[in-house]
C-alpha cells in the first residue's frame, strides 16, 4: 500500500473526495492501488479507476468516512477481498474504494454456544482453521474458500460446496453489526438461534452487495465437525450423463454434503494446471461426498444411484479425497491460465441438470464462445464460465450475448439468474426480467430510505 499526499502533484483530487479520504488514516492515491481496487474476480473492466482508495482499520473510521462521503455526496464502494464474481466491487471516476480487508480480526470463539464474532475481513479458511481447535467449522464453503473474506461472503450470500446439506451464508450469520451511509450503527440479529423480533433486518443485509449498509462486525454460527466422511469419484462418457446421475442422487432421498460437476474441457485444464489425469478417465466428473455417523451408508446409496450412469470409485483415504476437492477447487485457478475468465452463475430445478448442461453446450456452438461448466449439482446452481482472450471484453458482442443466453435458458427451466454470485454490474440487464416491476419498486424504496443520497455503491445489485 502507498500513501500519497492529496497535494502531490499529478493527483487531482476534488475537493469532496480529500475530506472523505481525509477522514481515515491510512489512505492512497497511488495509480496502482486505484487500478487493482477498480475490479474484481468478474472478469469485468472498468472504465476507470476510483478517485482514491481507504483501508479502514476498525468500526468508527468506517462511520466517519461515510458520514463526510454524506456530508459531501462522494459516492464509497465498499470492498473486501476482491474476489467477487459479478462486478459488485468494481469502482470508477468519482467514487472512493472503502477496503475493509485489513479488519481481520477473530474476535471471539464460543465452543460452547458454537458461534464466532469475526470482522469482515477475516478470510473463510482463516475461521475454519481457528474454529477446528474447537472441533468446529464455518459451513459456508467456496471454492475460493482459501483468499474470499467473510464480509465479502455476507455482501453476496455466498454459498459454496457444502450449502445444499448445511445453507448459505444466510443461514450461517446470527447477528451484524452494519454502518449505515450515514454513519449510524445499526445492530440486526442476536446470538440466539431462534429470534423472532421485528423485521429481519439481518437477513435483508446479507446479498444486499454493499448498497444498504458495511458490515463491521458478524456473529456466525458454527457447527460440529463431521465425525466422518466418505468420497465417491464418478466419471462419465459425457457431460449429460454427469447430469443425471447427480439428479439420480438426488432423487434417492440423501443428502449429500458435497455434489460437485465437471465437465472435460474443464477437466483437461485442471490436468494442464495440476499434472493430474482425470480428463483420461471419462469426459466429466462428478464429486459426491457424505459426512456424519451414516457417511458410508450414505456413500452405498450413492454408488447404487451413480453407477447405471458412469464409472464410479470410492476413495480409499483422506489423502486421495483430499486430491479429488482440490482439483475441484482448483477448477477457476485453472480456467484463469487460459485467457479472461467470466464466470456464470446460474441456478435451475436439480432435475432439469442434464437439460442445462445441453442447452449451454448449445449456446457455446451458437455464439462461438468457449463455455467450460462446472456445477454445485446438489442445489441446481452452475457456474458456466466464459474463457476469453485477455483483450475481450464480458460487456459486448458474443460474451455478453452468450451470457444473456444463459440467462434465458436457466429462466425457461423454471432458475434464476444468480445461485450465489450476485447482480453487481454484469447481470443488471436481466433483473427486472427476472423479478419484475413491482419487487424492483419494493427493493428500491427500501434503498432509498437506508441510503437516500445514493452514496453506496451505486449502479450495483438492483
């Protein structure tokens, strides 16, 4: 990080913008931090970088920034990690980047309420790794697990691998602390797991992506670690037949806590990345785990559902299970060494798996876009991602058209636009397809009266 004078020569800065970047300590307005802070993980790029950028150091700076970005109309981004997947970070000319992911604190474990209070930029393997000398875990599990902050996993109620059998991020936060854009503090939830008193705040401010409030402060609730687990490796002659099984599964009445899709495309580039050769063993793959007391009874039922489909396997150890989750985490880290990555995130009915997965195959021949797919099959929700050369853009011509595609046929499969991503900038061409007039009129209403400047993170989510 470097921080400059506001009257170093060469660095315009508007009069507003210095008193909000005046309000905290540690501030910059060097080129390269502007730049990195001016996107995320999307693949989207900015038409241009952020006046300046403030790493909040703990709560009250947070609420003085935004009450002199109030005072004097400076719109702020809010961000975390950066690792976002819609654009919901990205910032440009005129805005200033509030980055809270220097506020990386555990705050507190409780091993016996089984909950942590954590600051938003504690990063979601940092909490897991703390809260397993407890013999506990934080559910929420993307597969960026190891660089996402937990703040940034509130903004978009991120979901991950493990959410089909233990939620979302939503089912995993108790209470919040959030500064709103005027710097008042504004308290939702409670430590207890039942609570009922008023309007669920709580749960309107995760997915909001930063448009109604900064999370400070979250309680999450945390659970006991499995006592067991079983792996189940399947390959597949195709991509469809992947799709199926995972749908058979499904429909055999269990509840995975990880069912995990590749398809071969997909799979020779986690070869090229990692030395392995999975993509020699079938043309997808399928990742199915169990935990508990009934893991491996469990895991039966799953070999039986998975067979009639592909060649399945079980894995003989911790070690070799451990190998098949991250070459499945691995998967995007692997796409990004092939050129730009835009990254789907569509959701349809579980059983209509194998219907999606042809359908993208279609629009990747249509459009001429490569579309490599990997999928969370448990819950319905894939992530198609568009491989691009580094000077495409995801806004224009075939990508965009490619992505409006997906849109279309996850809609006419009875899905939805975003599983876990979120809107940001990429997907707000389709929202009001999605969710119409009137929940668009409710949804701005309540926005305007947290956040009645507009200041936060605007043009984003809605």
């Amino acid at each position: 990080m470097s921080t400059e004078s506001l009257n170093a020569p060469g660095i315009p800065v508007a009069e507003g913008a210095a008193a909000v970047l005046g309000a905290a300590a540690r501030f910059s307005v060097d080129h390269g931090d502007r730049l990195t802070a001016s996107t995320d993980r999307s693949g989207f790029v900015a038409e241009s970088i952020p006046d300046g950028v403030v790493f909040a150091q703990d709560a009250g700076e947070v609420a003085e920034v935004l009450r002199m970005a109030t005072r004097h109309r400076v719109p702020v981004v809010p961000r975390g990690a950066g690792t976002g997947l819609a654009g919901a970070s990205s910032s440009r000319r005129g805005e200033i980047v509030l980055d809270v992911s220097g506020m990386d604190r555990i705050l507190r474990i409780d091993p016996e309420e089984q909950l942590a209070v954590v600051q938003p930029g504690v990063l979601n393997a940092e909490l897991n790794a703390a809260a397993a000398e407890y013999g506990l875990f934080y559910a929420p599990d993307p597969a960026s697990t190891a660089i996402c902050s937990i703040g940034g996993n509130i903004a978009t109620n991120a979901g991950g691998m493990r959410c089909a059998k233990y939620g979302v991020t939503r089912e995993a936060v108790l209470a919040l602390r959030v500064i709103l854009a005027d710097g008042r503090e504004l308290r939702t939830g409670r430590e207890t797991i039942k609570g009922v008193s008023g309007y669920d705040l709580n749960a309107l401010m995760i997915g909001s992506e930063g448009t109604l409030g900064v999370v400070v402060e979250a309680t999450l609730r945390l659970r006991p670690l499995p006592v067991q687990t079983a792996t189940v490796a399947a390959f597949f002659p195709n991509v469809e037949q992947a799709a199926r099984a995972a749908s058979a599964v499904v429909a055999a009445r269990i509840q995975p806590s990880m069912m995990e899709l590749m398809d071969g495309q997909t799979l020779e580039a986690v070869d090229a990345a990692l030395g392995t050769d999975y993509r020699s063993r079938g043309a997808s793959f399928l990742l199915v785990q169990t935990d508990g007391h009934g893991a491996f009874l469990e895991q039966d039922v799953v070999m039986d559902a998975v067979s009639p489909f592909g060649i399945c396997e079980r894995a003989v150890d911790d070690e070799q299970a451990a190998a098949l989750v991250t070459a499945r985490r691995e998967a995007i880290p692997s796409l990004e060494k092939l050129g730009r990555v835009s990254i789907g995130d569509i959701g349809v009915p579980r059983g209509k798996l194998a219907d999606v997965v042809s359908g993208l195959e279609a629009i990747a021949e249509r459009t001429g876009v490569r579309i490599f797919t990997i999928a969370h099959a448990s819950d319905g929700n894939l992530h198609p991602m568009i491989v691009m050369e580094p000077e495409d853009s995801v806004t224009e011509g075939p990508p965009k058209a490619a992505l409006g595609e997906m849109f279309h046929l996850a809609k006419s499969l009875g899905g939805t636009l975003t599983g876990e991503h979120g809107i940001g900038l990429l997907k707000r061409d389709w929202l009001q397809e999605e969710l119409g007039d009137v929940s668009l009129e409710v949804m701005h209403t309540i926005r305007a009266a947290l956040d009645p400047l507009g200041i936060l993170n605007p043009g984003k989510a809605i």
